[in-house]
C-alpha cells in the first residue's frame, strides 16, 4: 500500500511539473511575440533606433525616416558606442554626422531634419570610390605643398643672389 502511494506522489509531482514547463513555454513564447517589435533593426552590425520607418536600402546605405527629435536619435547613438574609439559625433550645420575612423563595416551615419520635420538617419558603408579619392586628394596635395614651397625657395633665393651681386658691385 505504501508503495502505491509513492508512485502516485511521484506521478503527481510529474503532473504538475509538466504544468510548469508548459506554462513556462506558454508565457516564454508571448513575451518574445510581444517584445519582437522593440528589437532594433541592425545594418552592417550597426544597431537602428526603434520606431523608425525604411525610406531606402541597398548593400552600402540606409535611409530611414523618424518621427522624432534628431537629438533623440544621437543621444541613442552615444549611448550605443560609448565604449567604441576612433568614433567622432561632429555637428555640421544642421546635420549631425559620426564617422568611424577605424575598420567598421560602416564608414558613417547622418542624422538631419528635413524640410517637413522628419528626422533622417543615413548609415553608409565605406566605398572605394571614397577611399581612393582621398588618396589621390592627398597624392596631389602633397606636390602642391611642395611646389608652393619650391617656387617660394626659388624666388627667395633669386632675391638673395641679387642682393650679394649688388653688394659685391658696390664694392
């Protein structure tokens, strides 16, 4: 008889911690339903604000459109790189851009206001075209530095040798 009462403990035990996986699960499965519209969208590993809608996307740029403040927008952005280095929030006359200088997959996010009070949120990839135009920006300044350092050599040192001829001719 003991025995009997044993196994039905046992069994209700069993029961009931059945109940509790399935509630479980039940209550695990509406909180990730109901949360899943609060996830933030990603682009290139960059993390996207909530509530936003997607005006354009290709492989190298995002534009989304928002209803809200762009300050709003770039306070979610530092809080979200914080830790990151090499990362620079500039204000640019109305448009605040945050440029990587480092090796992200993303080489900078706008966040402007247009003409109708939307925020827009720009995030764009690095691009060849970008990267070998600076290099040749700088290839060419460079030989302008030196030819304005040249010619003002040249004509320093023609005033020099002009002043010594005249000295020597005095003499």
């Amino acid at each position: 008889m003991g025995c009997i009462k044993h196994k039905i403990k046992i069994l209700s035990r069993a029961r009931k911690m059945n109940e509790a996986k399935a509630i479980a699960m039940v209550v695990g499965f509406a909180l990730l339903c109901c949360s899943a519209p609060a996830w933030a969208d990603t682009f290139l590993g960059l993390d996207t604000p909530p509530g936003g809608r997607v005006v354009s996307k290709t492989d190298h740029q995002l534009e989304m459109a928002y209803d809200q403040d762009p300050a709003t927008v770039r306070d979610f952005y530092e809080k979200f790189l914080k830790e990151e280095v090499d990362v620079k929030f500039k204000d640019r006359g109305g448009k605040i851009v945050v440029e990587d200088h480092d090796s992200r997959p993303w080489h900078s996010i706008t966040i402007d206001k247009d003409e109708k009070g939307h925020t827009g949120l720009t995030i764009r990839k690095d691009s060849w075209g970008w990267i070998v135009g600076t290099l040749i920006l700088r290839f060419f300044g460079v030989f302008a530095v030196l030819l304005v350092l040249y010619l003002a050599m040249s004509i320093t040192g023609a005033i020099v040798s002009r002043a010594v001829k005249l000295g020597e001719a005095k003499k």
